[in-house]
C-alpha cells in the first residue's frame, strides 16, 4: 500500500510530480476533445469549413469549462485550506455544495444553449450567407448541448478528486472519456458519414463516460464524504469557493472574449487584406486557423494550468497551516518548470509553423498556409510570457488571494488584450496586424503578474 503523502513534509518537488503529473495528463486530455475533432474535421470533407465551424462554437463550450472550472476549482482550493486548518465539516461541505451548484449551472446552460442557439453562433462570429460554414456550425452545437452537463459535472468534480489525493483517477475518468473520443471520431465522420454532426456525437460519448467515473469516485473518496447535510446549499461556503474559483472562470471567458472579439475582426477586415499571392485572405481561412491556432495554444496552456494545479493542495495546506517558506519553495518550482515549458512551445511554433499546421488537414492554399504561419509566429510568439503569467495566476487562487489571481486572469486576455487586437485592426483594416496584440498584452500583464505576486507575499509577511 502506497504511502500516503505529507503536504507540509515531503519533498516539494517529489510532491509536484505525483500530483503534478497526471494533472497535466488530465488537462491535456480535455483540451484534445476538441483539437482531435479538429484535426479529423480538417481531414474530412468538411476540411477548412468544419474547421471554421467548429472554432465558431468553441467559445461556448469554453463557457462551459469556465464555470466547471469556477465551481470545481474554487471548491477544491476551499477544501484544501479547510484541511490545513483542520476544519472537516468545512471541507465536506467545500465538495458537497460544489456538487450541486454544478448540477444547477450545467442544467442552466444547456437549455440557453438549446433556446438561443442562433444568437450564440451570431455572437461568436457565424454569418449565414457562409451557407456550408454555418450548416455545420449549426450542426455541431446542437449535439454538443446534449452533452454539456455530463461534461460540466465531469470538470468540475477533477479537480475535487485530485484535492483528495487521488491524481491518478482524476487522470484516468478523463483518459477514457479522451480516448473513446479519439476512437469514435473517425467512426462516424468516416465510416458513417456524419461529418461535423459526427465529430460532436463522439466528444458527448466520452464526457459521459468521464462523468460516469468521476460520480463514482464520490463513493470511495478519503477526505470528505457526501452527505444530506454536505450537499445542504451554505451561502458563506459557497461565496468563499466561487471567490476562490474566479481566477479559473477568468482565465476560460479570457479565451471566449479573445475569440468572439477576432472572429468578428475577421468577418469585419478579411475580405480587405491581401495575401502575397494577390487574393484576400477572406473569412473561412482566418477562422480556420484562428481556431487551430487556439486549440493549439490551449495544449500549452492545459500542460501549464496542469502544472499548476498540481501545487495547488501543497500552497493551499501549507498556507493554512502557515508555512510561508514552504509555499515560496513550492512557487518557485513550478515557475522554473513553466518556463521551460514556454521556451519549447516558442521554439516549436517559430522553427515549425507548417508541420503544425499541415496536421490539421490537406489540400490547404497557399492564402491558408501564409496566414497559419503569421498566426503561429506572431499571434502564440509571446507564448513563454504567457505561460508565466497563466501560471501566477493559479498560484496566486492557490494561496487564497482571490481577488489579484483575478485581476491577473483578466489582464492579459481583456484589459490588454482585446483593447490592443481592435485598435490595431481598426487602424490598419489588417487581420494580420492584428496578430501583434498579443505580444503587447504578454509583456503588459507579465510585468503586472510579478508586481502582484510580490505584493501579495508583502502582505503574507506583514500580516505574520
């Protein structure tokens, strides 16, 4: 029998790898429900239009993460703090109410996403007159609806069974979920025919299966149980986990704002910028790869939320128990290994833009290729900066610091970000220009991620 590990004893960086590890795995493998539904869309014979399509409803199922990940982060920093001050009834009800508002939000967000499905493909960018474009885009977030409280619950309850010390099996309900989903793809978009209609049928499969698993868990957790009176709404627990889960929902809207706000740049602006060939770039191609593009900057991302999170219980413990010197050492490895993790990324996307892209598809023109690789290069070139500050963020909701977690989950991606994409396209009628906002809002909230985490250890110090 393993032994079981001591958050404020162990050695910091053994702790990491066993919680860290099958956390990446686990954010890694939700991400790729939706790049591997890319990748064989672009192969079908939907290719650039599905693509489109499906980057078009991306940002709503984006929606959904961000409040699984509101209720199911928020919930599991609230145990971990409850734990290392020793409250059980505290940490109980952190799961027990995080499960029913849960059932509450996805039950909410499917029937909005039923009634007014075509006022959210209007909102993230669908034109009708791209008639194929907005036939599978249509077809796409119909069955996607379906599945969306299977996938919320099955988030959302992650991260509560990694906080019980239980990576492996957070790791392994989405694994399966992943893994069917990989399976079923080709099946019913090329066996069956279903094209994009087909790619979503087999994403609802696997989060079942991944909801399924994790429900299960509840059964036999270590550290909490549900019960009649954990499951009993608290006003106060809930506030404090919603509070402590905001950072997380910022960081997932911060995506859905980036890409309802280019895609309608693009709808706005393509048609008026040239490519070297002498032909506009047009719609279709820019949403296409704006939307491979971000499943491929959501990989990265994923690996380093992954990283993260998975020092999430071992700050959360240490600052109950107050253990400043310890949550500093815990910091400083998972911004040393974040780091490494951008500059691959950086090297990948500027020395092999075009092997990327061409997974993603066949047959692509040469307008498609010129603009992936201005978008690879250019729109991801910041991608080491965005790392660390995606990573501070997280650490900061890991020490409890709610309210600059947040600030910084908005910086980059809204207070910089979008401000600088619409002036920059605005003055030049260019989606290509466009594409340096990001590095501007890297530098920018980068600077302000490192002030904030100083300022908050200032405190901590203060305060002790």
């Amino acid at each position: 029998m393993q032994k079981k590990l001591d958050l404020g004893k162990d050695k910091i960086s053994k702790l990491i790898k066993n919680f860290a590890i099958p956390c990446v795995i686990s954010m890694v493998v939700a991400a790729l429900y939706n790049i591997v539904d890319q990748i064989f869309i672009g192969w079908s014979d939907a290719g650039a239009f599905g693509n489109a399509a499906t980057n078009i409803v991306y940002p709503f199922t984006v929606i959904a993460l961000a409040f699984a990940l509101l209720i199911g982060d928020g919930s599991a920093a609230l145990f971990n703090l409850s734990l290392g001050a020793d409250d059980k009834e505290k940490a109980n009800s952190s799961i027990g109410n995080g499960l029913i508002l849960l059932i509450i939000i996805s039950i909410v967000l499917t029937i909005i996403g039923i009634v007014f499905n075509k006022q959210i493909l209007s909102i993230f960018g669908a034109k009708q007159e791209e008639v194929e474009c907005y036939r599978f885009a249509q077809d796409y977030l119909r069955v996607i609806c379906y599945g969306l409280p299977f996938y919320i619950i099955g988030q959302g309850l992650n991260a509560s069974i990694r906080s019980d010390g239980s990576p492996k099996y957070a790791m392994f309900a989405t694994i399966v979920g992943a893994i069917t989903n990989i399976i079923l793809d080709p099946i019913f978009i090329f066996v069956f025919k279903m094209s994009v209609k087909g790619a979503a049928i087999a994403t609802v499969i696997g989060q079942i299966l991944t909801f399924l698993i994790s429900i299960y868990y509840l059964k036999k957790a270590k550290s909490f149980q549900i019960n009649k009176k954990s499951t009993k709404l608290n006003k106060k627990i809930c506030q404090k986990a919603i509070s402590l889960g905001l950072a997380s929902l910022i960081t997932q809207i911060a995506i859905v704002i980036i890409i309802a706000v280019a895609n309608n740049l693009i709808t706005k602006y393509g048609y008026n910028t040239i490519a070297s060939t002498g032909n506009a770039y047009g719609v279709v191609t820019p949403l296409a790869v704006i939307g491979i593009c971000m499943k491929v900057f959501g990989i990265v991302v994923s690996i380093v939320i992954g990283v993260s999170l998975g020092g999430m219980p071992i700050i959360g413990y240490n600052m109950g128990a107050g253990n400043i010197k310890r949550v500093k050492q815990t910091i400083k490895y998972i911004l040393l290994t974040n780091f490494t993790i951008g500059c691959g990324a950086f090297i990948l996307f500027e020395l092999f833009p075009t092997f990327i892209i061409n997974i993603f598809g066949k047959g692509n023109s040469l307008e498609y290729l010129e603009y992936a690789k201005y978008c690879l290069k250019t729109f991801l070139g910041g991608i080491i900066l965005t790392c660390l500050t995606k990573s501070l963020s997280i650490l900061l909701q890991s020490m409890g610091s709610s309210f600059k977690s947040t600030i910084l989950a908005l910086a980059r991606d809204v207070i910089f970000f979008v401000p600088a994409i619409i002036i920059l396209a605005s003055l030049s009628h260019s989606v290509v220009t466009m594409l340096w906002s990001a590095i501007i809002a890297d530098i920018l909230a980068f600077i302000l991620g490192i002030f904030l985490l100083k300022s908050e250890f200032k405190n901590k110090a203060q305060n002790n």
